[in-house]
C-alpha cells in the first residue's frame, strides 16, 4: 500500500478544515469508526457536519470537567452537548490517560511519573500523536468503540486539528497493544510542553 501523508509547516486550527477533508476521504474508503479531540465542541461539531449522512460512528473526546482548575467547570457547554448529540456524535468525557491522578502528585511535589514519560515518549512523533493515541484507548475504554479495529482520530496541538491517523484500537489496561499503522496528516515537532497542555478546539 502507498498512501501520501500531509505534513503541515505550522500547527493549529487553520490546519482543521484540511483534516476534517482527509477524515472525511478515510471514511469514503471504509473506515466507520473515527473519534475525534474537542475542547469547547468546534472540531467536533465541524468533524459530525462533515461527516453528516455518512455510515459512521463518530466520538468526541472531551477534557474532564475541572480541567481548567476551575471547579465544576465543564468546556464543552450544554447547548454544544446537545446539538452533537442531535447530530449523533458520542461524547465522552473523562481524564487524560497520561495525566489522571499522577498529575495531582506531579504539581504538588513535582518528581517524574510514568504516565508522564508515555506523553512525552509519544510527543517525539507529535503532540497530536499523543493525543490521538490518548482518545482512541479512552472512547475503547468506554465501548464507544470496538477493540482490535482500526480507527481514524483526529487530533491537533493547542486548538483546532492538525493531526489524522489511524490506529489499531485497544482499552488502556493493553495500551502496549495499541499500534499506529498510519498517520495521514500531521504536525510534527518537539517541544517542551507541559502535562496539561491538551487542548484542543
């Protein structure tokens, strides 16, 4: 098989239109599964329109609620809830694998955990990499999504996308079973970010 990969010469959300016009063709190749990383809904909301009247089961990711250390602050409203749930999008909302707890430890008494050195690890093939990897185990791990099959995420670095690939998904207890088999779009770059620096758009 030969397939081209786009690579992008700066990050960010003017690079979304573009991927949600190669995820898009990834369906059209029969691909029915792709999860996509949402912070407020936009790309979410772009990725269902998009996809609209398509045969495929779409999954927004979503930070938890708190993750901005504001309490009982959700970043994905009510009213955006609703209209991807109107569009047939499933959204889930949980903590980052890589961040989670071992966050809490890390800002409070600083130290390396291992969860940290798997996003850092990932971040050599870039940030939206990681995040895809990280999307694709949590939408399994909540059975929005099939185990063993290949999945098309969507995924970017600071707002909006610049990531498409395809894994092989598997739920986070066998995380070492998860594979890239291709990446489609990417920005690709490495950077010092910190722990809590997925957000996407």
């Amino acid at each position: 098989m030969i397939r081209q990969v786009e690579y992008f010469e700066k990050p960010g959300k003017e690079n979304t239109s573009r991927c949600l016009d190669i995820t898009a063709g990834l369906v059209n190749e029969g691909y029915s599964h792709v999860v996509v990383a949402t912070t407020g809904g936009d790309t979410a909301l772009g990725c269902a329109e998009k996809l609209k009247g398509k045969a495929v089961n779409l999954v927004a990711v979503t930070h938890n609620v708190g993750f901005s250390k504001e309490p009982n602050k959700d970043e994905c409203s009510p009213e955006v809830r609703k209209t991807l749930a109107e569009l047939g999008v499933k959204v889930f909302t949980g903590a980052i694998l890589t961040r989670s707890i071992e966050y809490a430890f890390m800002d409070k008494h600083q130290g390396i955990y291992p969860a940290y050195i798997v996003a850092q690890t990932l971040r050599l093939l870039g940030h939206g990499i990681k995040v895809s990897v990280e999307i694709a185990m949590e939408a399994c791990d909540a059975g929005m999504i099939p185990e063993g099959e290949d999945v098309v995420t969507v995924a970017g670095t600071g707002r909006g996308a610049d990531t498409v690939a395809i894994l092989r998904a598997h739920p986070s207890n066998r995380f070492l079973d998860v594979k890239i088999s291709t990446t489609v779009a990417l920005f690709s770059f490495n950077a010092n970010f910190s722990v809590a620096d997925w957000a996407l758009c």
